[in-house]
C-alpha cells in the first residue's frame, strides 16, 4: 500500500526545507562577513549613493582590528592577508559537504516521491541553489554593494585557486595515493584476503568500490564557470588557469572512474546482465571469447534493429508533411496575389 499526503502536508514540509536551508545561507552569510572584516575588506565608514559617507551596517570592530598592520591577518603582508580568504573558502567546502547530507534527509522527511526522477530533481534544486548561492555570495557582496573591483579581484584569486586545487588534491591525488599505497586497507587484512582476491571476480570488486557521484562534477563546472563568466574582468587569467585544471582533472578523474570508484553505468554495459541474470560471473578458462561474442553481439543486433526502427517509422508522419507543404504553397500563391493587386 502507498502512503498518501495530503497537499497541505507536503506544502508544510517543503517549506520547512526551504527554512532550514535558509537559515544556513544566514549561517554562510554572517561567515562571509566575518572574513572580510578580517581581511580589512569593511571599513568603519562606507561610501554610499553621491560620495557620502556612514557607518557600515556590516563594521564588525573584534574582527576587522585582526587586519591592522602588525596584526595577525595584517592586510598590508604578502602572505598573511591572504590566510581569512582561504579559512572562509575552507569553510564553503565544510559547508557545502555538510548540507549536500542534510539535503538527502530533508529529501527523504519531505515526500514518498513517485519515482527516481522527482527524488533527483528535488535533490538537484536544493544543492544547486545552496552551493551556487554559498560560493557567489561574496563576490556579489563586493562587486554590487561594496562597488570595489579591486577587493572583487583579490577575493576571486582567493577562492578560485582553493577551489581549484581543492578539486584537485581531493578527488584525484588523495585517490590515486590511497589506491597505490593501500591505506584503505591494514596489511594484516590485506595478506589474510589475498586468497580471497585471487578468486574474487573483478565484476564482484567493482561493485564493492564507491559510487561515482556525477552531480559533483556538474555542480563544480557549473560554479568554476560562474567565476569565468561573471567576474571575467575582474581576473581575465581566470580562464586560462581553469583550462589546465581542467585538462589535469580529466586524467584524474579517468584514473577515479575506473579504478577508484565504480564505474557509471550505461546502456551498452548493462547487456552484460541480459546475458548473466543470475549473477554468477566466474568464467571457465577459454570460454571468454563466447561470452564476449554473445555480449557484444546482441549489442550490434540491438543497435542494428534501432536504426531500422528509426528508418521505418519517420518522425513525422507522410500526412503531416504533405498538408505543411500545401499551407506553405498556398502562403506563397496568397503572397503573389496581393502583390499582383498592389502592382
């Protein structure tokens, strides 16, 4: 039996959602403004409208004092302005990664969804507008309130690289160093399984491996084209810099997919199952080249009869096509007579 809510129930309940995540944007807005009173970025006296000054609304004197020469974010150093602009990008992420759990519980609380697709879309809304939201907003702040092109720059450089590198080390070295040495495993376990492994099948250990989360990926290009695209005067080698990350995360991210964690599925792997319904992947010695000749011959026969269908059923319906082109003929000939008439 399916449960059923009522519409003033789920509507309770999606705004409850909308609160909570409301009330960590509020979290992530008060941390922003924390960090650039403590990289000097808020003075007491704020420029408004005709060259007027007032105190800002945002002046937080225990935090901005932290950015005085000789203080320990001295904005005039080299280096240590540098270091509240790359806490705050460290808490985004810490942010950022808690929610994306609180997202799947409020998920989960707010509705028994109809099928897969509803559950992603809800899913995708949240963490599309929290995390778009927690890593625009201070450069939003800077450039549509404070006006100043110049804090616009620094903070961009800021984040931006942090994010860059963080994607980086996170998700394709820290990997590739964990496969290679073996952390994830103690050497005592290791050697009791190593029979075990022998006789394991590969199928069976890539189901055991990690899900691979495409959405990570979307949701970082989607945010890393922001800062390209937005704030292109502010940093115009921004471009440039996401080119070669990019370049350095595709072979890492080949090396995470197909060793690291389980690789995605798609239509042509699954005929696999088609052939194997009963899960018993131990092959017999020389009986490989069978399997594979059945696999991927019902593959080309699947492709094969898709492309007849394709051919044998049009598009567009013979019928169709006739009567547009009648309409276009006869919008032509009525064209031609009022400008017979006209002449």
């Amino acid at each position: 039996m399916e449960r059923y809510y009522p519409a003033n129930i789920c509507r309770l309940k999606y705004v409850v959602s909308a609160l909570i995540t409301m009330a960590l944007l509020a979290i992530a807005y008060m941390t922003m403004i924390l960090s650039l009173n403590a990289q000097g970025f808020i003075q007491h006296q704020h420029k408004v409208h005709y060259g007027e000054k007032h105190d800002h609304p945002f002046h937080y004197p225990w935090f901005a004092m932290l950015a005085d020469e000789g203080a320990i974010f001295d904005s005039k150093s080299t280096f240590c302005c540098y270091i509240p602009g790359v806490l705050h990008v460290a808490l985004v992420i810490f942010m950022i990664s808690l929610y994306r759990k609180l997202a799947e519980i409020l998920t989960e609380w707010e509705i028994d969804h109809e099928n897969q697709l509803n559950y992603n879309n809800s899913m995708i809304m949240k963490r599309f507008c929290f995390e778009a939201t927690d890593c625009y907003l201070v450069l939003l702040f800077l450039a549509f309130y404070e006006q100043d092109v110049i804090k616009v720059r620094s903070e961009l450089v800021s984040v931006f690289h942090v994010d860059t590198f963080r994607r980086i080390l996170l998700e394709g070295i820290t990997p590739y160093i964990m496969q290679k040495t073996g952390w994830k495993e103690s050497g005592a376990s290791k050697k009791n399984d190593e029979k075990a492994q022998r006789k394991r099948s590969p199928l069976l250990e890539d189901v055991n491996k990690e899900q691979y989360e495409q959405f990570d990926d979307y949701i970082e290009k989607f945010v890393q084209l922001g800062y390209i695209t937005l704030f292109a005067s502010a940093y115009p080698l921004a471009p440039f810099v996401a080119l070669i990350a990019n370049l350095v995360e595709t072979c890492l991210d080949m090396f995470k997919i197909t060793v690291v964690t389980m690789r995605p599925r798609c239509i042509p792997t699954n005929k696999y199952f088609i052939v194997d319904s009963k899960g018993e992947h131990d092959l017999k010695a020389g009986s490989g080249w069978v399997v594979v000749f059945i696999v991927f011959g019902i593959e080309r026969l699947i492709l094969v009869l898709g492309i007849l269908l394709n051919l044998a059923i049009p598009d567009v319906p013979e019928e169709i096509i006739i009567k547009e082109k009648r309409k276009r003929y006869i919008d032509f000939r009525m064209q031609q007579d009022l400008r017979a008439t006209n002449n």
